[in-house]
C-alpha cells in the first residue's frame, strides 16, 4: 500500500503597502465624487422639470377657470365643474410639496458634498495608465481591509 502525501495549502496573505492603501482611497474618493455629483447633477435635472410641469398645470388651471368661468357651470352641471377645479387646486398643492421637497433634498445632498470636500485628506493626483482609462471600473477587484 502506498500512502498519499497531503498537500498543505499555504495561505498567501498580500499586505498592502502605505502607497497602496493611500492610492486606493484616493481613488475610492474620487469615485464617490463623481456619483455625488451625478446624483447632484441629476436632481437639478428633476427639480427643473417638477418646476415646468408645476407651471404648466397652474397655466391649465387659469385658463380652465377663465374659460369655464361664464355662464358654463350654469349651463351644464356646475357641481361638477367645481368639484374637477377643486380636485385640480389640489393636485396642484400636491405637486408644489412635491416640488419643496424635492428642492430640500436637493440642497441636502449639496450640503453633504460641501462637508465632504472638507474633511477629505488632499492628495496629489497621479497619472492613470492608458489600461484603466478605457474602462476604469472594468475587471477591478475590490480591496479588503
């Protein structure tokens, strides 16, 4: 009979260098930038056309009452048309919230950028290879600590 040697397995720990940790972090930083300002970027976006439609319904609105307002309620259920203006302001009030909301978060996460840029640690930056301008976060492994 003969017997099996058992291998062992050796686990390899690779330990980062002070260079290493500190060029990840700079460029974890940097990465977080960019998706806090595209978020910034994006909510401007959505606060600019909360604001037009907001406009377009108070135009509808007036010119709904201004057309509606002679003579037509009398002649054709003016119950009806009251409640619809009514439901109309009201949906109008909603969007306005909507819009003051959404303005505050915006402002919020503007606020939290600002903080962030203080306390970041400053850093020159260093030349990227030709390999990670191309696709930067392609096939990237993710360091643990």
């Amino acid at each position: 009979m003969t017997k099996k040697e058992s291998v062992e397995k050796k686990e390899v720990v690779k330990r980062m260098t002070k260079a290493q940790i500190e060029n990840a972090l700079v460029e974890n930083f940097v990465s977080l930038q960019k998706v806090l300002t595209n978020l910034s970027v994006k909510f401007d976006d959505l606060s600019n056309k909360m604001e037009k439609l907001l406009e377009i319904f108070e135009i509808s609105a007036k010119s709904f009452s201004e057309k509606y307002q002679d003579g037509y309620s009398e002649k054709t259920g003016g119950e009806s048309d009251a409640e619809f203006l009514k439901k109309l302001d009201s949906l109008l009030d909603q969007n306005k919230t909507i819009a003051k909301g959404i303005m505050m978060m915006e402002e919020r996460i503007k606020n939290r950028g600002v903080q962030y840029h203080q306390f970041q640690p400053q850093f020159q930056p260093q030349p990227v290879s030709q390999e990670q301008d191309s696709d930067p976060y392609r096939n990237r492994n993710l360091q643990r600590y």
